[in-house]
C-alpha cells in the first residue's frame, strides 16, 4: 500500500496514458504479491487460483446482479493474470526485492539531497550566467 501511495505521488508528473499503465503495473504487481502469500499460508497455488476463480465468477454471473455495485468498486479484472502467475512455477524474488530495495535508497537518497542539490545548481547556474 505505501509502494502504491508513493508511485501515484511521484508519477503526477507522468503523461497520462504511461502513468494509466504505470499504475495498472503496479497494482497487478500488489495483487500478484497478495495472491503469493496466500499461497503460501494455504500450501497450495492452485487452491488460491481457483479461489480467485470461483470468486470472479460469482461477481460477474447474471444472478448475482445485487453484486454489481462490488464488482465494479473492485475495477477490471486482472484475474486472467493473477491465475496466470498462480499456475507458473513461483519465481526468486529476492533479485527483484534487492532492486526495489536499491531504487528506493536511490530516491530517499535524493530526497535527501535535493535541497542541496538545488542550491549547487542554482549556484552553478548564476557562475555560467555572469
């Protein structure tokens, strides 16, 4: 949740259509993470995925119109995926967490430094305009 709060926070200054897909990445991606770990509380992938499926189908059957209103709160499906990456050997992760965990000292990096970093520029500016 705090990965999706920052990336909509930094992405405003994105065009709207890379932004769209940025944010629909990242949350399959969460939706993706969810559905990992509760394969791995249940011990069975394939018990989630067709969790995910029958749950999918209740929402979008014709006699389940009462659950319209939820259905469309959730957004579009990405269940094709999700189920996808369920059925998919599971993948190492630790290569993407390391570089996820890099980016983000990157940027807390840069934030640290921004305001100086501001200030030198500035600096370097008015010594190339004079």
């Amino acid at each position: 949740t705090l990965v999706r709060l920052l990336v909509r926070v930094a992405s405003q200054a994105l065009l709207p259509g890379p932004r769209r897909m940025l944010l629909a990445a990242i949350e399959l991606s969460s939706e993706q993470a969810c559905d990992e770990e509760a394969a791995c509380s249940v011990g069975d992938r394939l018990a989630v995925a067709e969790t995910l499926l029958a749950v999918e189908r209740l929402l979008t059957s014709a006699a389940s119109r009462r659950l319209q209103p939820l259905a469309a709160a959730f957004g579009p499906s990405s269940v094709p995926q999700r189920v996808e990456a369920l059925l998919a050997p599971p993948r190492d992760t630790s290569a993407v967490l390391l570089i996820a965990m890099g980016l983000s000292g990157f940027v807390v990096f840069l934030l640290a430094v921004s305001q100086h970093l501001h200030h030198v520029t500035e600096s370097a500016l008015a010594a190339f305009t004079h």
